[in-house]
C-alpha cells in the first residue's frame, strides 16, 4: 500500500470551498500542487492550506513526479485537454462535471481511460450520500416497486440579480449553464438510481437574464448562456423501470428557499431525498411523507453544510484509499463511461431545444 497519495489541484473555486477541505481531511492524503488561471487566487489558497507548490500552469501539475491524482476544477472548455493529457502522463484524475463541451469530448475521454486503465472519475459526489445509498438500496430491494415517475428539482436565486458580474458561467463557449452544471447531476442520478438509461427528450433552455455587467468595465456583456432549464425524459425498461418517465426542472433565477429533491413514483409508494439529506417515503394513499432515520454522511472541518460538501468529505476519501491500494475504481462512483453517457443526454437536450421537439438520445 502506498503510505501517501500526492495531489494536484487545477483550480481555486470550487476547490478550495469543498475539495480542499474534505482532501486534507484524508489519511494518506497530501496535495503537493496548485495552478489557477489566475496565478494570485492559486497563490492565496495555497498559503491557506499550506499547499507547498504553486505551478504557472496546468501542464506543470501534471508533469510533477509527486502528484498522482490531478483534480480538474475548471471550466469544463478546458476539461478534455487536461483530463487526456493526465491520462497520458499516466495518472489518476477527477474531473468536474459536466465531463466536457460535448459527446465527441467524452467519447475521446472514456477510450484514453480505458486505454490507460486508470482510475478516471467524475465528481458525482452525491453518489456517495449515505441517504442517496440508503434510498438506492431501499428502491433495489423492490420497496416501491417499478418506478413509474422520477422527478429532480433544484431551485435557487444565486444568478437571479442582474447585477451579478459577468463570467465563464455566463458563456456558452466555456461551458456555462445550468443545464451542465445541474443537469449533469441530474442526469447522472437518475441514470444510477434506476439502472437505466435515458432513451428520449424533450427541452427547453430558458435565458432571463440576458446581460451582465463587465467586471472589470461594467458594461453589459451578452449572456448566452441558459440559467433556466426543463427536460422530460424516457427511460428504456428493466428491472426498475417499465415505460418510465422522468421530470428535470432546473433554475439559479427563482428566489425564495433553495429546493434540491430528488423523488422517484412506484408502483407501492414513493421516496424522496431533499437537500441537505433529508430522506423519506410515502405510503399510497396517506397523503403525506414521513421521514426515514439514518444516520446523516459526516462533513470535513471548514466546509459550509450542504449536500455537495458532505458527499465530497466521502468521495474525496474513498479516491484515496482505492489510490493507497492500487485500485482503479471506487464504489459506486461515476466513471468516465458513466459521464459519457450523461453528456449524450446534455446534448439531446440541447438539439430538443433547437428543434423545438422530442429527440432520441444517441
């Protein structure tokens, strides 16, 4: 067993408010390496914690001889070059989601992984939610039978000011979007839940706030951009599902509380799990949910509670440990074939809205 796993971080936002924090809570964890596009943000969040290397860019990440896993926290425009280029040098990676710009990306990714036979992984970090496992193993064992209808909703107003800043979020040509940034979750839970994949879908992408002011000059940039999206799926049958639809609604433009649920319909009841990780089940008939109780995922030291950050303490952890042993995989996360097969969806989902209709997803 390799007594410690090196680490490089490509990336300073989403990094240092989750991966930062659940990596140096890790035995055997040590991130050795940071870049950001921004060499002042790698620098600032290297003296937080105390990472001992800033790199003037991403390819000396991964050229260094002590980083073994190199975690890709960019915008995903720039995730296919770095991902195969790690691949290359013959070492592990993570990468955000979504998993690349498009299918023809992910495609390429999923081949070089498994080429190189390397532990190469997505950060569905919900996966690992101890409520999202105990919902997935009370829907297998057959406690509501086929599922009729899943739905997924994730509301939020964090985008809905107009006077927030124009960024890589608001450009289409970096890969913003709520549909990439959510719907890959989404996507990707009902594809693991269920064990089936998402045969047709029907989208539409909604801009409402269509300028945003210039950081640096304050004038109004083009947004173009989706901050708003609604997607009806189908699913192919199996033992789970029998002409099972699926609900996506999406939106960082409604204020009031942040929902986040999760709800699947079957044929004796129903269950849910809501944000943070909130689990419960309906009887048919009773008109109301009643709460199931679990013990709750544990959370890193300096995170902010949330459904993201507690499924990271684990995820961030089981890499490591599967990195210790010499293993290529980790339970129950999502491989780059798994973020393959939710891109494909991404972009049906995007050809529905042009087109204005249902299409197959291929």
């Amino acid at each position: 067993m390799k007594e410690t796993i090196g680490i490089g971080i490509i990336g300073t936002g989403f990094a240092r408010t989750t991966q930062l924090p659940a990596f140096r809570a890790c035995t055997g964890a040590r991130v050795v390496a940071i870049a950001s596009g921004h060499r002042a943000n790698a620098e600032a969040v290297a003296r937080e914690f105390d990472i001992p290397n800033v790199a003037d860019g991403w390819r000396e990440v991964v050229a260094r001889p002590d980083v073994d896993l190199v975690s890709i926290v960019t915008p995903p425009v720039t995730h296919a070059e770095i991902a195969l280029a790690v691949l290359d040098a013959g070492k592990a990676v993570l990468c955000e989601k979504p998993m690349a710009m498009n299918a023809a990306e992910t495609d390429a990714m999923r081949q070089r992984a498994a080429q190189a036979q390397a532990l190469a992984l997505v950060d569905h970090e919900l996966r690992l939610l101890a409520g999202r496992q105990r919902l997935r193993a009370r829907l297998h064992a057959g406690e509501i039978g086929r599922v009729r209808h899943i739905r997924f909703r994730y509301s939020a107003d964090s985008r809905a000011s107009a006077t927030r800043a124009w960024d890589w979020w608001s450009d289409e040509r970096a890969g913003g979007g709520v549909l990439g940034a959510i719907g890959s979750h989404a996507v990707d839970a009902c594809r693991w839940l269920l064990d089936a994949e998402v045969t047709n879908v029907c989208a539409q992408l909604v801009t409402h706030v269509s300028e945003r002011p210039d950081e640096r000059t304050g004038e109004l940039r083009k947004v173009t951009t989706d901050d708003e999206a609604n997607l009806l799926l189908r699913f192919t049958d199996g033992s789970l599902t029998a002409g099972t639809t699926g609900t996506i609604s999406l939106s960082m433009v409604e204020s009031g509380q942040m929902e986040h649920s999760l709800a699947l319909y079957g044929e004796r009841g129903a269950l849910m799990i809501a944000e943070p990780e909130e689990l419960f089940r309906a009887e048919p008939g009773a008109g109301a949910w009643q709460r199931i109780k679990f013990t709750p995922t544990p959370i890193a030291r300096g995170m902010r509670d949330g459904s993201w950050s507690r499924g990271f303490t684990v995820f961030a952890c089981e890499i490591v440990k599967a990195l210790r042993a010499g293993r290529n995989t980790v339970a129950h996360a999502a491989a780059f074939a798994d973020g393959h097969r939710a891109q494909l969806v991404l972009d049906a989902a995007r050809r529905s809205h042009e087109r204005g209709c249902w299409v197959s997803v291929k």
